[in-house]
C-alpha cells in the first residue's frame, strides 16, 4: 500500500504544478507561499491522526504535502534569482535540503527513539507552518525580482546606470544581450512551449522523473528479488538508502558549482565574441552559447543512471546498491536542478511559474506508467529503465549538434 501512496503522490505532486505556476505567475509569491504552507500543514497533520482503521486518509495526506511542499519549494527558488553570480549555487543547496528531507524520519527514529510518530509529524507540521508564514511575511515580495517585465528590468538598469551602481561592464554587456535575445526570441508565452528547447526540457525531465521514481518506489521488491527474500539484508538496505537520502546536501552545492563554473566560462566566452566587432555572433549563436553552460550536466545525468540500470542486472552484490543509492540520490538532485535552471536561464523570467508548472506536470504523467511497471516482472522494468537512460542523452546530442 504505501508504495501506491508514494507513487499517488509524486503523480500529483507533479500534475497539479501547473496550478502552482499560474497562482506565482498572476496572484504573486507571497500569496502562493502562504496557500502552499497551508496545505503542507494540513497534509502533515492528517499523518498524524492516521492510523490503521483510517488508512485511507494517507492519500489525502500524501497530496497535501506533495503539493504544498512543491509550491513552496518553486516561491523560493525566486530568492535564488537575486543573486545571478551564485544562482546554480543557491538552487542546488536548496533542492538537496528539500531532498534530503525524506531522510526526517530516519534521523528522528535514530536520535529521538522515544518520540512518536504522530508527536514527530505534529512538530514537522507546526515548524512548516512558521517558517512557510515567516518566509513569506519577511522574504518573498508580492512580485519578487525575476517576475517583472523587460521594461521595468530595463528602468531599474537604468535607475542603477544614473545612480553609478553598475556591475562588471563586460558581464553587463553579456547579460543585457542575453536578456535581449530572450525576449525577441519568445514574445509570448506560446512561443516558449513551442519551442525546440522546452521540448528537450519536456524530455529529459519526464524521462529522468520516471526512471528515478521507479526506482524508488520498486527498490524494495529489488533487493528482495536479489537477495532472495533475506530479510535481514533487506532491511539493511533499506535502512542505508534512507540514510543515503541525507547525502542530498552534499552533492547539491558541487551540482551548483559545476552549473556556475560552467556558465561563467560561457559568459567570458561570450564577452570575449561580443567585443570583437568584425564578427560579432548572431542572435541564435549567442543563446546557445549561453544555453550550452548546462552541457555538462546533461552529459553527467544519463551516465549515472546507465551505470545504476547495468548493475541492477547484476545481483546478489551489496556494494552494487551502495553505489546506486548515491548515484539515485545525486541523478534525483541534479535532474530538478538542471530543470528549474534551465527554465529560468533559457526563457523570460515572468513565465517561469507557469513553464515550470508544464515541466513538472508532464513528468507527473509519464510518472504513472510505473502503475503498470510495477504489475510486471522485473526484468521488463530494468529493460524499460535501460531505453530511458539511453534516451537522455538525446539532449546533451542535440546541444552538440547545435555547437557546430
């Protein structure tokens, strides 16, 4: 049963987020984050008063908590945005906290045995609750930063200009020509879905959200199957891949430094052609050269999950799933990264919400063919799951293709 609950509430989770993105979108951040942390605290409490005659009210629960910690999660990824030298940096520590907090319960029954469930889920409830109104009352605006329009980001460059409060001019000249190109390049919402690179973005997020869901939620008949029915090794396992969860925080910031390496390396590119009048770069060549700092990353992410699907073909050896809880855990931070990144770096930032809504949605219902996968032999999920990972490099081609 609770594999049904968890899988019901990644799938709604990610389908409603299209309501998460518009309510950003039109009603604002601070409105959207209070909604948000209504829902978390409501969905925390139903927890706790479940129990085994009311069984049932675990999927109201599950919803409530999905989406309210997801709409939580996309208001501060704007808070990010208002530091652009360190923004991948910033995200990536955030997604790994967020991650890492299905790693809560392990932590709490380790440390604090003699506290229960229904007191545990309470107090996650009530500390939600505080921070979410906290945050919202003190740190997030009605609109935020990256939500206002080209023109008003254009007049408060030039309220900056007049003030003297300038950046680096070679990076302003990159960034404002970026800006630039963005805006012509998707004048409306439309243009943006229907585009070539939201369409990889659709890809490889959908693909990625089901590979690694799958294995989340098949890990235990996994080990089973391999392990033959040992329990004691079972539980071992399971017992490690909580704890794996709370290596999210540490492999979030080196994702965050490989996406700000990669973009400065790119932006001193592209200052570099800007500069040079003879041959200045074309609109599509500068866009992509600033897409392409998300090139390694894309490279990175179906490499770690090939690796996981070849050595689930080889069981009855522990240290196999030791290294595919790490590389699970650093695929799941890194694919959420990559998308948000990508989102707010390729296409103007007042659609952000409602974009990133779309993405999370379409992953959501890819996500429910683990209903079937999960009905059928193991085999056919490890050959399925073998095709997506080969499936995601079709970005990171498409990115060299577009660089010659």
């Amino acid at each position: 049963m609770f594999s049904y609950v968890y899988v019901t509430g990644v799938v709604c989770q990610l389908i409603c987020s299209p309501l998460i993105g518009i309510a950003i979108d039109q009603v604002g951040l601070r409105s959207s984050k209070l909604i948000s942390t209504s829902l978390f605290t409501m969905g925390s409490l139903l927890f706790a008063f479940a129990n085994r005659r009311t069984s049932y009210v675990l999927f109201p629960a599950v919803f409530f908590v999905a989406v309210g910690s997801l709409g939580g999660l996309v208001c501060n990824c704007y808070i990010s945005s208002w530091f652009p030298k360190i923004c991948g940096l910033l995200l990536a520590i955030h997604s790994g906290a967020y991650d890492a907090s299905a790693a809560v319960s392990f932590i709490v029954v380790q440390t604090l045995p003699w506290l229960s469930l229904q007191t545990s889920f309470i107090l996650i409830g009530a500390s939600g609750a505080v921070c979410g109104i906290l945050m919202a009352m003190f740190f997030l605006t009605q609109h935020g930063n990256q939500m206002v329009s080209l023109q008003e980001a254009h007049e408060v460059a030039l309220d900056k200009k007049q003030s003297g409060e300038e950046e680096e001019p070679a990076f302003k000249q990159v960034d404002s020509e970026v800006a630039r190109i963005i805006g012509e390049r998707y004048p409306s919402l439309k243009s943006c879905l229907l585009s070539w690179p939201y369409a990889l973005i659709m890809l490889y997020s959908s693909a990625g959200n089901l590979r690694f869901s799958y294995y989340n939620s098949g890990l235990c008949r996994q080990v089973k199957e391999s392990f033959s029915n040992d329990q004691e090794v079972v539980n071992e396992l399971l017992e490690s891949f909580s704890a794996a969860a709370m290596c999210a925080p540490l492999v979030s910031p080196l994702n965050g430094l490989i996406m700000d390496l990669s973009r400065r390396y790119y932006n001193q590119k592209l200052s570099c052609e800007l500069e040079d009048i003879p041959e200045t770069p074309s609109d599509e060549e500068v866009y992509w050269t600033h897409m392409r700092a998300l090139f390694p990353t894309l490279m990175i992410l179906p490499t770690l999950t090939l690796l996981v699907t070849i050595t689930q073909l080889v069981p009855g050896h522990r240290w196999l799933f030791y290294f595919q809880f790490v590389a699970d855990i650093s695929f799941q931070t890194m694919l959420a990264r990559l998308t948000s990144t990508n989102v707010m770096i390729g296409f103007p930032a007042e659609h952000f919400g409602t974009l990133m809504g779309l993405v999370l949605m379409g992953s959501g219902l890819t996500a429910l063919v683990q209903y079937a996968l999960l009905q059928t032999p193991i085999q056919v999920g490890n050959g399925v799951m073998l095709l997506i990972s080969i499936l995601l490099y079709v970005a990171p081609l498409f990115y060299l293709i577009k660089r010659r």
